[in-house]
C-alpha cells in the first residue's frame, strides 16, 4: 500500500515553456502532499507544502507565482513551472502523506531538463 | 526552523561490517525521525523510522536509537550487503499542533558504499 505515482519521469523542453508535474495517491487519501527539488548528490530541499482544497505554503525563497501547485483533490497535486528557464533544471519529488499520519510516501520523481 | 546535521557524508564498509550514520537536530520540539534510503535516480524509500517516546527501534539488520537530551539520532546496519550501497537520508519533524501537516527537514545525506 500508500503507493504515490509521479509523471512525468523525464521531461525535456525549450526555454520558456511551462511544464506541469503530476502526483497521485493511488491507494490512500492524501491530505498532505509536499514537493521537493533535489539537485545533484544533495539533500531533498522542501518546496512548498500543499493541503486538499487549500492554497499551498512555499518556502522562504521559493516563487510561488514560478511554481504554481494546485492540490484540487484528496488524490492529486500538480506543480507547474511557469516559464522554465535552465537554472529550473532539477529533479522534483512529490511525497504525499495521510490525515495526521507519518510517514510521507514518496514518488519517482521527475527530471526536468530546460534548454 | 528545524536544521539537521548529518555524518559522515560518505562512508565505505566492507560486506559484512557495520555502517552508523548520525544526525543532530535543532528543535527539542521535534518528535519523529525517519530515515530514507535513496538509490540513484529512485524516490526516497522509508527503512524506518523512530518517534520522540521510543528510544530504540529495529527491524532485522537495521536499528534506530534516538537520544533526546543530545538531540541526536543514528542509524545502525549490521551484516551489509552490496544492495546497501546508497544514499541515507535522516529528517526530524516538528509536531505543528494546528490541524496542518508537520514538515519533514532532511539532513545532507550520507553515501554508503559497501564493497566486496
């Protein structure tokens, strides 16, 4: 069980163009979902924190008009990144938790590559 | 905010030998502690995890014990195997008490190389 779908796995686009991630909870209602940027050989950096039918929370320094999420349903989160330009290239993660419930099940991941 | 420190950030260990993996945290409020395996390019997999009223918790080769008063947590694999080789991460999290979700604060992560 708590199995969290991520998509796409790999994306590889132009400058300038907006690209949306997907997150499912397959097997569980998420009322939590967190997105997390991970640049190579380091840590996972918390990007913004996302509650069912709420706005999100981003963390100091993140753009929230850049990384736009939206959290519509207990089993769906989206990011999109607005205008992705390089330096948006990294790997974003998606976790997802229950109500009130540790611990946070993570997704695949997505590599984005901005040229 | 929380911050978490994590050593050492690499590690080698021959098969058969034990690996430990320490953390420090900030927060006295912090109150759950997981460790997350990662493989390269794969999504951080739970191995276990410790809350603030337990001291020790192990499962087959792989222990946690927490010390409060320290403020530190490690991680103990006994008997490693190559299929250990990876990237171990520990995070704490603070208990918000408003009805929202606490937030998990990653350490730095270690790469543990386990060779024949």
């Amino acid at each position: 069980g708590a199995v969290v779908s991520q998509h796409p796995s790999w994306v590889i686009c132009k400058s300038g163009t907006s690209v949306k991630i997907e997150c499912r909870s397959l097997d569980f209602q998420a009322t939590t979902m967190f997105w997390y940027r991970q640049f190579p050989k380091q840590s996972l950096m918390l990007m913004a924190t996302s509650n069912e039918g709420s706005k999100a929370t981003y963390e100091q320094g993140v753009e929230k008009d850049k990384f736009l999420i939206n959290h519509a349903s207990l089993t769906l989160s989206t990011l999109t990144v607005t205008s992705a330009h390089p330096e948006d290239s990294s790997f974003y993660i998606c976790s997802a938790r229950g109500p009130y419930r540790e611990p946070q099940h993570f997704g695949d991941g997505t590599r984005l590559s901005i040229l | 905010g929380e911050n978490v420190e994590q050593h050492p950030s690499t590690l080698s260990v021959q098969e058969g030998d034990s690996a430990v993996i320490k953390c420090t945290y900030s927060d006295s409020a912090s109150n759950y502690f997981p460790w997350y395996k990662q493989e390269l390019g794969k999504r951080p997999q739970l191995i276990i995890d410790i809350r603030s009223n337990v001291g020790e918790k192990k499962d087959q080769r792989i222990a946690v014990t927490l010390n409060k008063t320290a403020k530190h947590f490690s991680l103990h694999i006994t008997e490693t195997q190559p299929e250990d080789s990876a990237v171990y991460f520990c995070a704490a999290s603070i208990p918000t008490g408003t009805g929202t979700a606490s937030k998990l604060t990653f350490g730095t992560g270690t790469r543990l190389q386990v060779t024949l």
